[in-house]
C-alpha cells in the first residue's frame, strides 16, 4: 500500500549497463534522497542524467545493487506497486491512443471528469485541452503524436497531479518548447513539487533554483552536489 510510503529514495552502490551496451554507464552510484526533498540532476548530454531516472523508475534495473524505497529493495515488490506510487513526466512523453481525458485519467481510473478537468486546471492542461477540436474528448492519436512535446508533458502532468503519488519524477523535455508552452509547465512544476520527493532532470536555470539539492552528473558521476546558492 503505497499511501504509507514516505518516498525515501536509496540508490545503493548501483551499477549499470544497458541489456544492449557493452560499457557501464553508473559504477558503483550511490545517492540518498530524503522524503519531500526536490533534487534537480544537471549535466552534459549523455552524462547519465536519464538513465538515473529510468533505474528510479524501474524501466531499467540495477546490474548489480540495489535500489530502496522507503528502505526496502524494489524488486522485492511488484512493478505495479512502484507505478502506483511515483508520477513521471517524462523529456519525450509517450501518451496513448485515447482521448485527454483517458490519458489524464489512467492516474486514477476512478477519478470523475470534474477532478480530472481541477487537475488538468492546476497544470494549465486545460489550455491544452481548449485548443484541440474537442476539447478533452479530442483522440491525442499514437503515442500522443497529434500533440507538440510541451502539450504532452502537460497532458502528462496533470496525470500526475490527480494520482497524487509520493514520488514525482521530471526528465525536462530538451526539444524546443514555444515560449507560452514553456510557462505553463514551469507554472506545472511549482505545483506539482510540494509534498513529495521530486526528481528534476533540469536543463532550465528556473527549474533548478526550485531544488534543495543540485546535483551535478558527469559520465555516470556526482561530481558536485549543493544548493543552488552553493554552486
Ligand atoms: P541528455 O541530456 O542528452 O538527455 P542524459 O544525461 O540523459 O543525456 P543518458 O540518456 O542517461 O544521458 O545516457 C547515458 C549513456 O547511456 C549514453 O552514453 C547513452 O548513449 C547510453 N544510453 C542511453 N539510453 C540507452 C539505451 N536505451 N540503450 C543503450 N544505451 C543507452
Ligand atoms: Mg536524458
């Protein structure tokens, strides 16, 4: 029951390769992230900033070490229990076939479609909604594709506000985002952090000073690690 997580986030003496790469990408990471702690990842293309956030969601697993929540390796649990409990929006989101609506619901299924539509409101997925030709019950089309990057990380977004999930994970889209887009996430991202542990791939300078903690990656390294005073 992921409602008792606190979202306490342990990366211990990770390794890890890609199934299909020949090299390690992290050797030997270890990182603690407290509950509630936002912490943006910062660092040069391919240093290992995603592939942090695929271990922490479990897209990937560890080669060898271990990945704790709340404490307690993940992979002694199912991957449905992690996906109940953390809220990604990820740098190229994949929404499915369905409408705004269906998309933003899969969250939490049970939602109706006044709290779906409150939910989209707090992220600004309402004007996203309001320019497609119907609206919430627009088909977003494969994989979301009838959508701009910015329009599906605010569709993604919102999911992420109504499942209300402990853990929250942002992989920055790196793709140009127009600039009206581009305020209505970082409006997303103010409301999205509080009350949960939060882990910001952050390529925007507005997006970092939002962190209690910035870490700076390296081929698969921390190489520096502070506030945003610090750095
Ligand atoms: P960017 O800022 O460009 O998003 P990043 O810091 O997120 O970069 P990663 O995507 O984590 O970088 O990539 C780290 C290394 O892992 C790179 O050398 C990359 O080529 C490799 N890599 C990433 N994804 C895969 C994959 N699915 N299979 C094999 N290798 C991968
Ligand atoms: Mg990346």
């Amino acid at each position: 029951n992921w409602e008792k997580l606190s979202g306490d986030i342990t990366f211990e003496n990770v390794w890890f390769k890609y199934p299909d790469g020949n090299e390690f990408i992290l050797e030997d990471f270890s990182l603690h992230i407290p509950a509630g702690t936002t912490v943006a990842i910062v660092g040069e293309t391919g240093a290992g900033k995603s592939t942090l956030v695929n271990l922490a969601c479990r897209f990937f697993e560890p080669t060898k070490g271990r990945v704790l929540i709340d404490g307690r390796d993940y992979r002694e649990r199912s991957q449905l229990w992690l996906h109940s409990a953390l809220g990604y929006v990820l740098q190229d989101p994949h929404l499915f076939s369905g409408t705004v609506m269906e998309n933003i619901r899969y969250g939490r299924l049970e939602a109706t479609d006044a709290e779906v539509v409150a939910a989209a409101r707090l992220v600004s997925a309402d004007v996203v909604a309001a320019k497609l030709p119907d609206g919430y019950a627009t088909q977003v089309g494969e994989g979301g594709d009838r959508l701009s990057t910015g329009e599906k990380q605010l569709v993604s977004f919102a999911r992420a506000v109504l499942a209300d999930p402990p853990i929250f994970v942002l992989d920055e889209a790196t793709s140009s985002i127009d600039t009206e887009t581009e305020l209505l996430i970082q409006n997303a991202i103010s409301h999205i952090l509080n009350g949960r542990t939060s882990f910001i791939i952050a390529h925007r300078l507005s997006t970092i000073r939002r962190a209690d903690i910035i870490l700076v990656v390296d081929d698969g390294k921390i190489v520096e690690r502070g506030t945003h005073e610090e750095l």
